[in-house]
C-alpha cells in the first residue's frame, strides 16, 4: 500500500490539543484503499459528551456511527478529537447528533452514513436520536447498533 495516501494528515503520530469548538476542530481523510468494495465501517463513543445550551450542565451520550465509504475514510484520530470538542459546546442532543452526521457526510462523501445518538437522561427523560443519509447500499452487512433501550444504559 503506498505510504502516499497519509502524505497529508497533520495530527495523527503528533502532538495534538482539543479544538475549543466544533468548528475549530480539523477532520481529516484519506483516500479509501478499497473502494471497489462495499463495506461498513463503526466508530462507537460511548462517553460522548456536550453542554446542555441553557443551563451549561454536561450532556452525555453514547454515540454509533455506521459508514460505507465512498473514496474517504475517516482518520480516527480527528474524529476522535471532532467528538472531544463538543465538550465545551452548547446545543441540544438533536442539534449535536445531526450535526455530527451531516459534517461527515458533507467531508467524506459516503456511499451511506447512520447515527445513533443515544442520550442519558436529563430530567428523567432519555433522548435518543437517529438519522441516515439514504438506503443501506445493497449487499452489505450493517449489524444492529446494540445498544439497549435506556435501563440505566450500559
């Protein structure tokens, strides 16, 4: 495989700082060495954390998101620092979720994308939030998120 393709990435094998914000935070990608083929690709966070916009009180939610590239990946190590900087970010659990979903869509151009956001209660209420960007293509294998309806969720 040609060393190439991880020519441009900047913050893996380096020192790196969490981004303030959202919008600070660099995603970074690389060329999909196998896009010929159809397959799915998960990256779990379950202790995803944000700020509730009204009273600044920490949010947190266990986060699977399910991909079938296109020509991207994903460097997990900006996704990693992405999620991170939500911490000091204020919006509510729909707003962090789906804006999640739609920046990866809009960077990496999937064949497909899913999220779950699966919220721990506030209030005494769980919320939880799901979107996909299409169909599931043909033939590939999405397995269930498995997480459990909210029973102290674990």
């Amino acid at each position: 495989m040609s060393e190439t393709i991880y020519s441009n990435l900047k913050q893996l094998g380096g020192e790196t700082r969490v981004p303030q914000s959202p919008e600070e935070a660099e995603l970074e990608r690389v060329e999909n060495p196998q896009a010929d083929t159809a397959y799915n690709v998960r990256f779990t966070a379950p202790e995803f954390t944000s700020l509730c916009p009204m009273t600044g009180q920490p949010d947190f939610a266990h986060l699977v998101i399910d991909y079938v590239p296109g020509p991207w990946l994903v460097e997990s190590k900006s996704l990693k620092l992405y999620l991170t900087s939500f911490r000091n970010h204020g919006a509510f659990h729909e707003d962090c979720t789906i804006s999640i979903a739609r920046r990866l869509v809009d960077f990496l151009s999937p064949q497909w994308l899913r999220i779950g956001g699966y919220w721990y209660p506030r209030g005494g209420i769980p919320i939880d939030v799901f979107w996909q960007s299409g169909e599931i293509p043909a033939g590939v294998w999405i397995p269930d998120q498995a997480v459990p309806p909210y029973r102290g969720r674990g």
